[in-house]
C-alpha cells in the first residue's frame, strides 16, 4: 500500500519552533483495530489508543521494511533522534493496547487521549 508522499505535522501549539514536516509513505484513511474476546465479541468500552502517522511509518520502515534507523529517518525527512523518539512512542502504543486490550486506531488526525 504505497502511494506518492505526502507531509504530515503535528499541530504547532504554543510558541516556539514550528515542527518539521515528516514524509510518509503509506497511504491511508483510518483504520481501526479492536480486540476480540473468545466468544468473538469486543472487549469493554475501553478508551482507543491512537497512532499517529509519524509513529506508523516510522515502525513500518524499519520493523516491516527493515531499514536502519539512518535510512528510515532520511526517507522521512527528519534526524535519527527524532525516528528513535517516533519508534518509542510508536511501540509503547502497540504495547500498551495488547496488553489493555484497547482498541488501536491509526489516524492522520491529531487525537491524543
């Protein structure tokens, strides 16, 4: 699922530095993932986890593709610090709603909750 790049940001809040656009790769809309109990029915009503797009590209460059971390953060536009801190964030998400069975939701909005 590869379409031509485009930029994506978060939002600038605040003073400061705007932050740095980072190109993604992947194409999609939103997707959601929910867990399913042994009966087939989903699990509670618990608050879904977001990934963001920066955090999705970043660990399906080097976990699925598997670049280095250097060539993953030049193709997406930004330094290897800022990848690694995408990586981090990206894994505890997954993590965190494996083990919560939360729903996971991939989005190009700007939802944090």
């Amino acid at each position: 699922m590869h379409g031509p790049p485009w930029a994506w940001r978060w939002g600038r809040r605040g003073r400061g530095r705007p932050p740095k656009h980072r190109i993604i790769w992947s194409g999609f809309q939103y997707v959601t993932f929910v867990p399913f109990d042994e009966r087939g029915l989903p699990f509670g009503n618990a608050q879904p986890i977001y990934l963001l797009p920066d955090e999705y590209e970043a660990l399906r460059l080097v976990y699925l593709e598997g670049l280095t971390q250097d060539e993953a953060a030049s193709r997406m536009g930004i330094s290897r610090g800022t990848l690694w801190r995408c990586l981090d964030s990206g894994r505890r998400k997954v993590v965190q709603a494996l083990v919560e069975k939360r729903p996971l939701v991939i989005t190009s909005k700007s939802i944090q909750a």
